[in-house]
C-alpha cells in the first residue's frame, strides 16, 4: 500500500522550469497542435492512445510516435493550408502506419461506438426537384385563377345582359312552373311547420298546468275532510287529461317532425339541385352569347382558332345545363309523389288524434298512435342521466 502511494505521488508531481513557470515544451507543442487539429483536423501520428487508469502502469502508454524538436516549429504545410494553396491532408492516409497494441485494441472495442451514417446530400438534384414542383403549382393556381376569371366575367356580363333586356336567356317553361309551384309550396308548409310548433309549446305548457293542478287538488282532498271527495274528483279528472294531453303531444310531435324532414331535407336538396340548374343555365348562355358574337366576326387563322375553342367551351357547357334540367325533372317528380305521400299519413294522423282528445276517446287516441306507429317517450328521457350530467 505505501508503494501505491509513493507511485501516486510520483504521478502528481508538477515540474517547474526555471523561470516559475510550470508550463513546458511538450505543453507548447501539444497547443501548437491543437492549432493544427482546428483547421485541419487530427494527425495521429503525433497522437498517443492512453490506456488504463490514473496512476496506471506505464505499459499502458502506446506512443505512436515520439516528440522531438523545440516547441514551437515553423510547420509549411499549416502555413498552406491557412492559405489556401493545398488541399488538405487526408487523416486516413497518415492513420495507416499506427499499429496499437493489444490492450489499447480491446479497450476501444469494447467502447459503445454510436457513429451516425454517412447521409448522401444530393445538393444539386434537391433544390432543382422543389424549384420545378413550386413552379408546377404555381402555374397549376394561375390557370384555375384564370378559368375562374373568365368564367365568372362572362357570366357577370350575361347576367346584366338579361336584367336590363339586352341579351337572350334559354327558358324551359315547363320546368320553371315546376320551379316556382315548389318553391311557393314550400313557403306553406314553412308556415304549416311554424304553427304546428306554436300549438305544441303552447299545448305542452297546457299539460304541465294541468299536472301542477291536479296534484294541488290531491293535496288539498288530504287536507280538507269536508271537501274531500269534491277535490279528489278534481284531481282525477286532471291527470286523466294530463295523460291524454301527453298522447296528443306525442302525435303532434310526430307530425312536425315529419314536416320539418319533408321542408328542411326532402325540398331543401330538390332546391340546391335547382340552383345548381340555374347556375348552369347562368354559364350556357354566357358561351353560348359568347360563341355566337365570334361567329359574325372576321374569320381569319386566329379567328377560327377562337371559335372552335368556344365551341368546345359551349359543348361542354351545353352537356352540364341538360344534364343538371334532366336532374331537376327527376327531382320534381319524386318529391311531388313523396309529398302526397307523407302528408296524406300525417293529416290522418293529426286529424284523428285531435278528434279523440277533444272528445274524450282515450281508447280511440290510443288505437290512433298504435295505428301510425307513434311511440311516446317515457317520462324524463329527454333529460340526460347523472352519467352524462358528470
């Protein structure tokens, strides 16, 4: 033990020059070599592996090669590298004479080597790859702007021509009677929809009067001995018509639920058809105008460039408007026979149901919603669960 410790010793010894100062000549080159790595990095010849611990045995110094010289040398091939006249030196070619030994070996194997994959950086494909893909979309944009552009000004410009009575406009009178009965219809039953809604607050509001009653009436039969029997007659005519009231919301319910999907779906999507229709016709006309003042021009090479471009433009066009009219007629004719049909269940329906609760046919209200597959809601289930209350 005391030889280990005279040895760590030894190591810890810091020698001092003569003038105090405790830096030396190896301390100078190794800086100068360190200058050396910065610029062009390092040459394992002048390096050493060092292997083993602090205060180790001196076998586990592998030298690669020895210092010699002053500390501070004149190095030409620094001196043109910082110039920039060679290139620099390759460290694989100075690294092929070391020859390390066996220990020194097995310690860097054995060292977890994570060392990244050599990336191949295509500096000149890449950048031109983006360039053309960015210009790609950029004339892809600048022709949807301009189809759109012309489009949307030949269309403006046939729309003024027809509001003040200077260009033609293609009409299908059949089918704009069709239109306009639809759409006045559907304003009825807008209005239809509405007060059936009225009636069902109002009739709701009603029931819940009628229920609060009738249970004032049971309390005050158990209070009041001497007018038992006239409140208990009360309070069971009460919440006889609160039961049948909600029957009759449960049919009145079902009618405007039936209404609103005829109104806001089934004529709602026949309109958005129509409007695409008349949109269509809005386009047909404008190339149609358009093709038809370029065939009273001159026809000279570029003329008749323009014309055979608008005539493609006015076939496709032309194709779109009969198609979406042939769409519109279907449509119309669906509707008509879903709309009779619908409303011929629920006026039954709501005739029946009506009739029976103003005439006190609980039986009959009862077979009405059996009838129509009415199903009512049990009390409370349009009120969420303590579940999704949390």
């Amino acid at each position: 033990m005391t030889d280990s410790i005279l040895s760590k010793a030894a190591t810890m010894e810091i020698p001092i020059n003569s003038n105090g100062d405790t830096r030396t000549a190896e301390d100078d080159s190794l800086e100068q070599d360190l200058q050396q790595v910065m610029v062009s990095g390092p040459n394992l010849n002048e390096t050493s592996i060092v292997s083993g611990g602090y205060g180790g045995a001196a076998e586990g110094i592998i030298p690669t090669s020895s210092i010699k010289g002053p500390a501070v040398r004149f190095n030409p091939e620094y001196f043109d590298r910082r110039c920039g006249n060679t290139p620099k030196p390759d460290i694989r070619s100075k690294s092929r004479g070391i020859t390390p030994s066996n220990s020194a070996a097995s310690r860097i194997a054995n060292q977890p080597g994570h060392y990244p994959a050599p990336s191949m950086h295509h500096s000149n494909s890449n950048p031109m790859m983006s360039e053309e893909a960015t210009r790609g979309v950029a004339v892809e944009k600048f022709d949807s702007v301009k189809k759109w552009s012309i489009n949307t000004y030949k269309c403006t410009k046939q729309m003024f021509s027809e509001r003040f009575g200077r260009g033609t406009k293609t009409v299908d009178m059949e089918l704009e009677a069709q239109i306009d009965v639809l759409r006045e219809t559907k304003l009825k039953y807008e209005c239809i929809l509405r007060l059936a809604r009225d009636l069902t607050n109002h009739f709701y509001n009603m029931v819940q009067t009628q229920q609060a009653l009738g249970d004032t009436f049971a309390d005050l039969s158990q209070k009041s001995p001497e007018l038992q029997d006239e409140f208990g007659y009360n309070a069971e005519t009460q919440r006889l018509l609160c039961k049948n009231g909600e029957t009759l919301l449960g049919a009145i319910n079902f009618f405007v639920s039936s209404i609103n999907t005829l109104v806001n779906k089934t004529m709602e999507d026949t309109l958005m058809t129509i409007k695409m229709y008349e949109n269509a016709r809005l386009e047909f006309d404008a190339y149609r105008t358009d093709l038809e003042e370029l065939s009273v021009g001159p026809r000279d090479a570029a003329a008749m460039m323009r014309i055979e471009i608008a005539q493609q433009q006015y076939q496709i066009q032309k194709d779109k408007y009969e198609r979406l009219r042939s769409d519109v007629t279907i449509k119309l004719k669906f509707l008509d026979e879903n709309k009779v049909k619908v409303m011929h269940k629920q006026l039954l329906l709501f005739h029946n149901a009506i009739s029976a609760y103003f005439a006190g046919n609980q039986q009959q209200l009862e077979q009405t919603l059996r009838q129509f597959n009415v199903k009512l809601k049990p009390p409370g289930s349009d009120k969420p669960s303590w579940l999704e209350e949390q």
